[in-house]
C-alpha cells in the first residue's frame, strides 16, 4: 500500500473525474491521498474533499506564491479551517526565491505567521522550499522545538542541505522527478537518506515521473517513484512502500488508515 502525501486534488485538471482519479490510484496500490491547500479558497476545498473521500486527508495553508500578510481575519479564518476533521498538516507554506512571485519579506512574513498557527494547533508542517534553504533553515530553527513535525515536499536540496534536514528530525517527500535521468541530486538523497525518514508524492497535476514525464500526473502514477526509490536503494517495492506509508501515517498522525 503506498500513500501519495502530495496532491492537489481541487486543481481544474481534476474537477469531474476525481472518482476515477481516486479508483485508478487504488489499483494502483495508491490507497490514500494527502491533498494540499495552497490558499484559503484552495484549502477550504481540500478539507471538504476530505470530508466526501475516506481515502483523501487534507492540509491547509498559503503557498509562498500566494503570500502575503495575514490579518487577523485572515489567521483566525485559517486555524479555524486547521482544526476541522482529516486536516493532517499545515501546508504546503514556505519560500520560493526560483519564481519570486511575492516579495521575500512578504513570504517570510506570511510563513512566521502560518508557523504560529503550526505551533497553536500542534499541526505537522509541510514546507515548499526552493532556492531558500538559508533562510529556510533561519526561520525554521526558531520554530523547531515547538514544531509537530515537518515535511520537505519535493525535497530539491543537495544531499548536505538533506543532512542538515535529518539532524533536525525532518521528513524528506520525494517527488517523480527522481525519475528524471538528468535528477542526480535528488537520486543521490533518496538513495543515501534513511528510508525511515522519507515519503512519496506526485505533486499532481504536475511532476509526472517517467514513463508518463510531459503529462498529467495523478496519484496513481506515485508507485513509479516508489520503484525509482527501491532501485536506487538496492530493496524491494514492498520494503519502500511499506516504510513510506508508515512514516506518512507517523507524521500526518493517520491512525486509522484506509484498508
């Protein structure tokens, strides 16, 4: 049984087949999905996507693209959608300096401010990072004794930023771009990191892994990454897949997963 710890199963790409989404994953072996808001309106939808969907849990928060700083309202409006049933994790938050698409004050800002939140509802975190990690790190280790856990979605450091992650009890999320010929740094991580420290994902709509790279993904296509990691590692499918899902279930604190 593999779970698929990053989605976004309320993107339009999804809108009208989501039961046939959800069926294919299952054949698949993909017995669970983790969808992920990425701001208010999209995190209001995924906790209802988790409420229609056993198979489906939820995360709430604002995307470093969509950042800004946060008024009162607007914090209460995001606990309150962070204390509802299958919300598993606060996320995906963070910093991305590759687009810039929000001032870097800003989403340093709004990623403190998500922070409290993770600190108040004793939520786990899950972080997008992309050419940040410096003052990823500055910001997290304020946080960190206070934290309920934390994900690396689509883990892109080089394997000493993943060291330095591992010292401090973080979980690594990797993505089907491990599939990649060109992924060396990325392959280099999933084959040197504990695999007791390490999850799964698609990213869906996007990400999608070889045999299907240049199409839309889906968290069917999560086991490609998961064979990626066992090859690489030298162990078999049923060993990753094993060890992925039971660290997905610690951290998010699933404690009656799907059968």
């Amino acid at each position: 049984m593999f779970i698929d710890t990053h989605a976004h199963l309320d993107f339009p790409e999804f809108a009208g087949d989501l039961a046939a989404v959800l069926e294919r994953a299952k054949k698949a072996g993909v017995y669970e999905v983790v969808t992920i808001g990425i701001n208010l309106a999209s995190s209001e939808k995924a906790t209802e996507l988790a409420s229609l969907h056993p198979e489906v849990y939820a995360t709430v928060g604002i995307h470093p693209h969509d950042a800004f700083a946060l008024s009162g309202p607007q914090l209460t409006a995001l606990e309150t959608l962070a204390r509802k049933r299958r919300v598993v994790a606060i996320g995906e938050v963070g910093l991305d300096y590759y687009r810039d698409r929000q001032p870097r004050a800003i989403q340093r800002q709004c990623l403190r401010q998500q922070l409290e939140i993770a600190c108040k509802t004793r939520l786990p975190v899950v972080f997008h990072i992309r050419e940040a990690h410096p003052d990823f790190f500055a910001i997290v280790t304020d946080y960190a004794p206070a934290l309920n856990g934390v994900v690396l979605h689509c883990f892109s450091g080089d394997w000493a930023v993943a060291k330095r992650c591992l010292d401090m009890g973080f979980y690594l999320s990797i993505p089907g771009t491990v599939t990649f010929p060109k992924a060396e740094k990325q392959q280099e991580v999933a084959r040197r990191a504990p695999l007791d420290r390490l999850l799964v994902e698609t990213d869906a709509p996007y990400l999608a892994p070889v045999p299907h790279r240049g199409k839309m993904n889906e968290p069917a296509f999560t086991r490609y990454t998961a064979e990626k990691v066992a090859a690489l590692r030298g162990c078999s499918l049923e060993e990753v897949a094993h060890q992925t899902t039971a660290n997905a279930h610690r951290v998010f604190r699933i404690d009656n997963p799907t059968e």
